[in-house]
C-alpha cells in the first residue's frame, strides 16, 4: 500500500465530484491570518493604485511565484480577486493578466 499524504484541516477544498452547496460552503470559508492567501490579500489590499501581475503579487506578498500561482486561482474562483485587465507584462516578456482585491476579498481579510 502506497503512503497517504497527510490531510491539510486548514484547507477547506471540495473535491470536483461534490456538489456545488459543498463548494459554496468551501467558498465562504474566512481566509486564516498567516496563510498564503492571507498575504497575498495583505499584498494587494496594502497597494490598490494599480492592478498586479501575479508574479508582481508574489513578490509583494513574500511567497513563491508557485504557491502563489494557485492560492491566486483559488482566491479568484472565490470571488476574494478578479482579473482587471490582460494588460501586464511577465518577467519572460508575455503578455499576462493583472488582478485586483474585489470587495469581498477586502471584506474577508479584514475578518481574518
């Protein structure tokens, strides 16, 4: 038998195969101080002039371009940030996009 990868409690996922009142419910989770999308929240909520990168949130946040990466596209399904605009310029010279904190993602940072 294969080793089983311990269960992460602070993580409130559903899995795909559940139904959408679980993935409602995962979704109004409160995001914990000190976790990666807690920073990444304190990041852009610290600076609205201007939308970020997700590598410029990374940096901002001081955490990894690939942990960020995801808690990104978690915080966007959630509603917490959205995409503003495809305008943003990559490290590698690619156009990508660039996000904002929404009212919700200001709302639940504030409750961490």
């Amino acid at each position: 038998m294969s080793e089983q990868l311990p269960i992460d409690f602070a993580r409130t996922h559903a899995r795909t195969s559940d139904p959408s009142t679980s993935h409602e419910a995962a979704a109004l989770v409160a995001v914990r101080a000190g976790t990666t999308k807690h920073k990444i929240l304190n990041a852009m909520i610290s600076d609205q002039s201007r939308p970020w990168t997700s590598e410029e949130i990374a940096t901002r946040a001081g955490v990894s371009y690939g942990s960020s990466w995801k808690r990104l596209s978690d915080l966007k399904r959630e509603g917490r940030v959205a995409v503003a605009d495809e305008l943003g310029v990559s490290e590698t010279g690619s156009r990508c996009s660039r996000y904002y904190i929404t009212v919700q993602g200001m709302a639940d940072h504030r409750g961490a």
